[in-house]
C-alpha cells in the first residue's frame, strides 16, 4: 500500500489539515490525570470525553498519564508507546456512517510490571489531581458472596510480602500515597470507571481494607486527603478487528496498530465530590449528580444485564454476535419480559417513562450492526457478571415473594451454557475463571439438576428458595431437550 504513514506524532505532521487530527501543541498539555488500567473502553470512554475537551474547549491543564498493571497490558503498552500515545477512535453509528478520530489526549504512559517504582512514583506527584481506573471487576478482589474485599486472595498476599512490587492496584495506590504523605503532598480524587455498583464506595472500602492490613498508619491521612465519587460509564466498546485496521490503511494511508471500536452513544454521570479540581466535563455532556444509584441501577440492571442475557441466549443458539440476537424477536421478547416483569419494579428514583424509554434505546444499540459485538467477549468471565448485573433482580423478587420466571429460565440457561455445545450441535470456548467449577456444577445437573445453584460462590443461598428451586429445575429439564429458540417461543406464549 503505497505511502502509508505509521502512526505517530510525528507523522500526523503529514496528515492534511483537518484529516481525524485536532490541531493541537501536544507538548503544552500538562497531565493531572493518571488513569490505571489502558482498556480499550477507557480509550473509547474517558479518553475521548478528555479530547473533546482538548479540542473544542482548549482545557490542557488535564492530559492523561496511564498506567498498565498487568503482564496481559504488554501488547498495548508496547504499541502506544510506538505510537506516542496516539491512537485512532472508531466511532460506528447505526446508519453505517463511521466517524474516525486521533485521540492524542494521553501524552505519557508507564507499564508497572516493568517499573513499578516508576508507577508509583508518577502517582506520587504533586501535579497528579485524579487517579482513575478501569480494571473489570475481579480487578477489585471482591469476595463472590459477601462482596468484601478479600485479603486472602493471591495477589493480595503476594501484594503484603513484597510492597515495592504490587500486583494489585491497592499495592500501587498505597505506596503512591504513602510517598505523597511523606512528603507533605496533598491526596488526590480517586474516580472509579468500572461497572461495580456504587463503584466508589467499592473502591474506598476495598482499599482502606487493604491499607488496613498492610499500613495502617496511613488510614488516618488517607480519611483526609482522598475522594471517592461514584460514577456511571455508558458506553458500548467491542474489540477491534483486522478489518477495521485495514480499513483505515485504506480509508486514510494510516497504519494504526490497535484502533479503538465503539458506538456513537456515550453516557457518564459522577456525582460531584472532587477533592481538588477537576476537568469542566460539562462542557463534554458529562453528568453531575448528587446520588449516582438511580442511574447506575438502570444501567446495570438492563444494559449490562440485557447483555448478559443476550450473550448467553444467543450463544445457545448459535449466534456469534450481539445484533444478531438482538434482531431476533423471539430473544428481544424474552429480554422485554425480564425487564418489564422483574427488573421495572426495582428500579426506585427511576420513573416508568425513564425505564420503558431506557429499555428501547438500550435495545436499539444492541441491534448496532457496524459494532460486531461478539457474543464471546460478552459471556467472558461471566461468573463475575452474573452476580452483579442478574441476581440482585432475583434476590429482590425472592423478597418480595413476585415474578421470577425469566430469573430461573436464565439461570437453568447459563447452567447449559456451560455444557459448551450450542443448538446447531458446535462447541464454544468458554473463557471463566471459575469454569472448572461450573462445568462440573452442570455435569452434575445432569442428574441433580439444582446441584447448579448449589454453587454458594455464585448463587449464595438461592439455593435456600424453594421456589426459585422448583423452576430452575423445571427449565433446565425444558432446555436440555428442546431448543433455546423452542424454549422462548413456547414461553413467551405461555406453553412452557
């Protein structure tokens, strides 16, 4: 392909005027941002609302240092290193219009497994205001059942034997701010960008329990001198393909290793307690609240749940992407029912107008063509999804003695799931950290079909509810000898 540029800052010196780069002095943004964890949703997310606001409103007092904390983070390190932090957003509207974008709003990185002295020390400065974090949810080490930090995980032992060389992220966190204690620097914001609910909250108590065990000392500065606000992150980000890198090659001569993919919709809203300044995200469409619940319930409870459902559903039946089942309306029904019968009514602050208008533009982005969402990344690790973003519909129907027929149907779904053959008799890969116990758990199902929720990591005491029992049992002996799409349609109408 002829004179094809690589990208970098550079380069995009060649680029002609107003082609997918702002004309911006990157060397006159300051960084007062360190964002942990350099995921392609953070690129999507956080980064972009950060270039608008480099573009359109010239605020270059927040540049974005990020961080990697994983062995698994080398080949995106490595890459934007080559790239000068440059990469190239993808963004994919339902109309099959793309719009194309160099984000150049992270301008310095760190890799820690390689230098976690240097990671730490960048924290530790005073220019530093905000620390965010993307890093999934095992990435906060919660306790399956209880949802409390667990100081017996590995990572976090392994953390308290050798402090200058963490593994987690509250390793990293402590030694920043004991440094910045040290030398009399005052904290900073810690900003949650991860689907945890009341993902601030989460964050705060799992660390200070952390510090508690390895510097207690620092409780008492930390109290002080560190914000946790709890946010809401809103937007669809699936994994780049070759095609969409050959495309821009083809499109503009620009050789971006590892673009970012997303949807045109983008939706963030924190609650507004900063511990020093922070960026004029208003000016971005960013949301400032007082109480974040109402908003990140709806969010949890029906995109990241819809997804789920979705993901699973659609795998059973053979489906490899999200707007292929979303397109099928014996899927779409079925995820209505769920919603409109047992999520709507545990929603509270959250208006039925709200909710049935939410549920519609939610479904329509499922049915995003352009995006490609596979249905493999969105059941990856879904044992720490499940118990976030389905069972807290289930365990508060259970309490109000009300309709769980699609909880139960789901759940004796996710049990086949993990069988691992679909309806057009082809196996999956299935991608859990806990799939040895659950594959077992369905094997066993077989002949005891409860013998699936008696999996106390996943389900707690479900299995005490004899009447989440009795129709768990009832659908799975229903989907193991007729198909999914079988299933659904003799539900939705009322024969199954």
């Amino acid at each position: 392909m002829p004179n094809l540029l690589y990208l970098n800052t550079e380069n995009t010196y060649s680029l002609p005027s107003g082609t997918l780069k702002a004309n911006i002095d990157r060397d006159k943004i300051k960084t007062s941002i360190v964002h942990l964890g350099v995921t392609n949703f953070h690129r999507a997310h956080q980064a972009a609302y950060m270039q608008e606001l480099i573009e359109k409103h010239h605020e270059l007092n927040f540049g974005i240092c990020g961080i990697d904390l994983l062995e698994s983070d080398r080949k995106i390190y490595n890459i934007l290193k080559d790239q000068d932090g440059l990469y190239t957003a993808i963004f994919k509207n339902t109309n099959g219009i793309h719009e194309y974008k160099i984000i150049d709003a992270i301008v310095e990185y760190f890799y820690g497994p390689e230098n976690p002295l240097a990671a730490i020390e960048r924290m530790a400065q005073p220019d530093i205001k905000i620390i965010s974090l993307t890093i999934a949810e095992d990435g906060y080490h919660l306790n399956e059942i209880t949802g409390e930090f667990n100081l017996t995980h590995p990572e976090v032992e392994q953390d308290i034997l050798n402090k200058f060389n963490p593994k987690t992220v509250f390793g990293y966190l402590t030694q920043a701010f004991k440094l910045r204690k040290n030398r009399g620097i005052p904290g900073c914001t810690i900003l949650s960008c991860d689907n945890i609910k009341k993902n601030g909250d989460t964050i705060k108590s799992s660390f200070f329990n952390y510090v508690a065990k390895t510097e207690p000392s620092l409780l008492p500065w930390l109290e002080q001198n560190t914000s946790f606000p709890n946010s809401m992150v809103d937007r669809i980000t699936t994994v780049t393909s070759s095609e969409d890198i050959e495309l821009l090659k083809k499109k503009y001569l620009i050789y971006d290793q590892w673009p970012v993919v997303c949807e045109t919709f983008s939706s963030w809203i924190i609650e507004d307690k900063f511990l020093f300044d922070r960026p004029d995200w208003e000016k971005a469409g960013i949301q400032f609240v007082k109480n974040i619940e109402p908003f990140e319930n709806m969010k949890l409870r029906i995109l990241n749940a819809g997804h789920s459902i979705l993901g699973i559903l659609g795998t059973l039946h053979g489906y490899k992407y999200v707007h292929e089942v979303a397109n099928d309306e014996d899927f779409v029904l079925f995820l209505n029912a769920f919603i409109d019968k047992e999520v709507a009514n545990n929603l509270v602050g959250s208006s039925e107008q709200n909710i049935q208008s939410y549920k519609r533009e939610v479904i329509q982005r499922f049915k995003n063509a352009h995006i490609k969402d596979r249905l493999s990344r969105i059941c990856k690790e879904s044992s720490s999804k499940i118990p976030l973003f389905i069972l807290p519909t289930t365990q508060d129907q259970l309490a109000k003695k009300d309709h769980i027929e699609n909880s139960a149907f789901l759940i004796a779904a996710w049990c086949k799931y993990y069988d691992g053959e679909d309806d057009q008799g082809n196996t999956y890969e299935i991608m859990d950290s806990l799939s040895n116990q659950l594959v077992r758990a369905a094997a066993k199902s077989h002949v005891k079909p409860e013998a699936f929720l008696e999996v106390s990591t996943i389900f707690g005491d479900l299995h005490k509810h004899q009447s989440l029992v009795d129709r768990f049992k009832y659908y799975t002996t229903k989907l193991r000898t007729l198909t999914i799409k079988e299933s659904l349609q003799q539900l939705s109408s009322g024969r199954l």
